[in-house]
C-alpha cells in the first residue's frame, strides 16, 4: 500500500516530538488543575449540588480562557508538590455580557452563566467567586488578584462582598455591584 489513504490524502505529518511533548504537558496539567478545582468546589456547599453537566460552564469553559487564577501556598515552580490554596472565577466582559450579568444577578441565579466566548469578551473585569478553605485565605486569594487583572474595574459578584471584608476591597479599589453602575434615572 502506498503512503496516500485509500481516500487519496496523505498521512498527517509526524508531529515534532517537543511539540507533542508540549501538548502532553499542557493536557495533564488541565487535567490536574480541573480535578482540584471540582474537588475544592466539592467541599462548597454553594456549589454541591451542581450537576456533572455543569461542569463544563463553571469549570471547563473559564479554565480554557484562562479566567480562573488558582493561588498556591509555595509557588509551584519552586515546590512540584505545591498544593492549591485556593482559587478566583472571574471574567473580562464586554458591555452586553455585562448587562446579562447583571440581570442573571438581579434575579437571583447562582452561579452566574456565562457562554464559552463571554469569558474573555471585553474589558470590564467581574469577580464571580473566591473558593479557598478560610475567610484569611479567600482575603489573601482576593488580595493577590489584583496582580492578575492589572487595570480597569473590578465588579464584585454579591457574593464576593460577604466573604470579603470591606478594608480587603478598598485596597483592591474593587466596587460593589450596586456601586458598580449609577443609579436608574428616576428613581
């Protein structure tokens, strides 16, 4: 038999052994955060009784746009052992995804759903949740955050402004949601 398939393409081109090794590396850490992710939400009661098909738009979906920031005791470089010490689910949205935010929000739905595109759709930073196994860690996760993003406003789901105290949100410069947008005119 010839190197063309019996469908008349040729075989794909070996791939560069770095590069597949690179692709090996990249999947098994995405495996890894993914399994300590579900299981430190696991222990959320918030979060319990998600179903398995949620999955995929609280942890898979934010973690492929690189909008969850996990914080670990020692800086895993340093420690190959170091264990997660807790994490952030935040996006960068656009003025449109904000608005839906804001309404999922005003009427009552946790967590907060997001399309796969959303989470990195503008420039307008949103906070959603902190898991970390105490309130000192989850002010020091928060804390730490802003490293992450940088610049622009920071919008704090509901939630966040309980868990954190309010001298932890000064220093992030970081808005509740109801100061996050003036008021309604009229009222």
């Amino acid at each position: 038999m010839s190197d063309t398939q019996t469908n008349g393409t040729q075989p794909p081109a070996q791939m560069d052994p770095e590069i597949a090794g690179k692709i090996a590396s990249l999947r098994s850490t995405l495996r890894e955060n993914f399994g300590k992710i579900v299981m430190a939400m696991m222990m959320v009661p918030r979060y319990r009784s998600q179903m398995l098909g949620d999955l995929q738009h609280l942890v898979l979906d934010p973690m492929l746009k690189d909008r969850i920031a996990i914080a670990y005791r020692d800086q895993p470089q340093d420690d190959p052992a170091a264990d997660m010490s807790g994490f952030a689910i935040w996006a960068s949205v656009s003025e449109e995804v904000d608005g839906r935010i804001r309404e999922q929000i005003a009427n009552g739905v946790f967590p907060v759903r997001l399309k796969p595109d959303e989470w990195n759709s503008g420039d307008i930073n949103w906070l959603f949740d902190v898991i970390a196994s105490d309130r000192a860690t989850i002010a020091t996760v928060v804390a730490n955050f802003r490293k992450v993003v940088k610049e622009g406003d920071l919008r704090l789901h509901p939630l966040m402004t309980r868990l954190i105290d309010t001298e932890t949100l000064q220093k992030m410069g970081a808005r509740r949601t109801d100061e996050a947008a003036p008021a309604p005119a009229g009222g």
